[in-house]
C-alpha cells in the first residue's frame, strides 16, 4: 500500500476537520456560559440525528445529517482497492465512515499484523507528531459484535475525537466522530452497527 495516499485518502480528511475544529474561535469565554450553552441545544441537535444505510457498505449509523460519499484508490502490495469515505459534517463537528476491502494475502497475515499495519499508516505519518503520539498512546483494543478493532482518543477543552478501526473479515472500517461535545461523539459510535 502506497503509505501516502492511504493517508491522504483517510486521515488528511478527518485531521484536516479535526485542525479545523481546533482552530475555530471559540467564543464563549466562561465556563458557565459554556454550561448554559452546551446542554439543551446539544440535546435538541441529537435528537435531530438521522440514520443512515448504506447497502454496499455493509452498514448503519445515526448521523447529524445526510453524508456525502466519495471514493478513491490506493493498492495494498500491488493490488488496487477502493476506498469509500461517507461524511457529515456541521459548523462544529465531523462524521466520518471509511471503508476498504483488503486482498485475502494481506489478511491472512492476521488480525494483529494487519490492524497494527493500518494504524501505522495512519498515525506515523501525521504532520502533527503530539497529536499523533496522543491518538497512538490512547490506543485499546475493542470488539464491534465478532469483529475485533482499535480506538483512538484525543480531547481537549475545545474539542474530542474519537476513531475506531474495524476489521470485519476482508473489509476494514476506519469510524471517525470530531465534535465540541462527547454525547454527541459517543451516540454517532454507538449507533454504527454492521449489517
């Protein structure tokens, strides 16, 4: 696999969010605005949240808006793949499902082998080198039904991320959520199932 256009494809989508989120102004100056803000909108917003299906994609989540799909290629030792991103973003946040099939070779290496692999093209090559250390340090295994996986966490007092990597046979599944607000983040994950 080409390590800079796996990265391009995926992580400069979801970090150039996440650099925007991090730069945006941020106007509220006390935390008790911050508290009066923060908690009937929020909550009004999710419960605004559509779901989503994607037939081909093999799966179903709840997002804050209808997402756009793109694609691109890359290979895997030789061997082309497709990538499929779905993406919906507001003024504050970001949603994000990538999606790849992986050549049975690269598979067959092994469920730590092949997570480990992804990670790595991910993470090592982010311009960013604490925020990358971070999202690395945070690293803890997860399950998603059978399916076993990674994530990532990284929050500050501006802004989380949280990214979830899947392998569910030969199809890997990279699960991104960018918000000011952890309910909204932790909902957008919970709701993403495979079908």
């Amino acid at each position: 696999m080409h390590k800079q256009l796996w990265q391009s494809s995926l992580l400069t989508a979801a970090f150039t969010i996440l650099g925007g989120i991090v730069t945006m102004p941020y106007s509220l100056t006390h935390a008790d605005e911050a508290s009066h803000h923060s908690d009937m909108p929020q909550l009004l917003a999710q419960a605004q949240w559509s779901s989503f299906t994607s037939e081909t994609g093999r799966f179903a989540v709840t997002m804050p808006n209808q997402p756009t799909m793109t694609t691109d290629t890359d290979e895997i030792e030789g061997e082309p793949i497709e990538i499929y991103e779905f993406a919906a973003k507001t003024d504050t946040s970001s949603y994000s499902i990538f999606y790849t099939d992986l050549p049975a070779a690269y598979v067959s290496r092994g469920t730590e082998t092949v997570l480990n692999g992804i990670r790595d093209r991910m993470i090592d090559g982010m311009a960013d080198a604490s925020l990358a250390n971070a999202l690395k340090a945070s690293e803890v295994a997860v399950q998603l039904g059978s399916h076993p996986g990674r994530q990532y966490v990284y929050n500050n007092a501006f802004f989380a991320v949280d990214m979830r990597l899947y392998l569910a046979g030969e199809r890997v599944y990279l699960i991104v959520g960018t918000d000011m607000e952890t309910a909204a983040i932790d909902q957008f994950m919970d709701s993403f199932e495979l079908l």
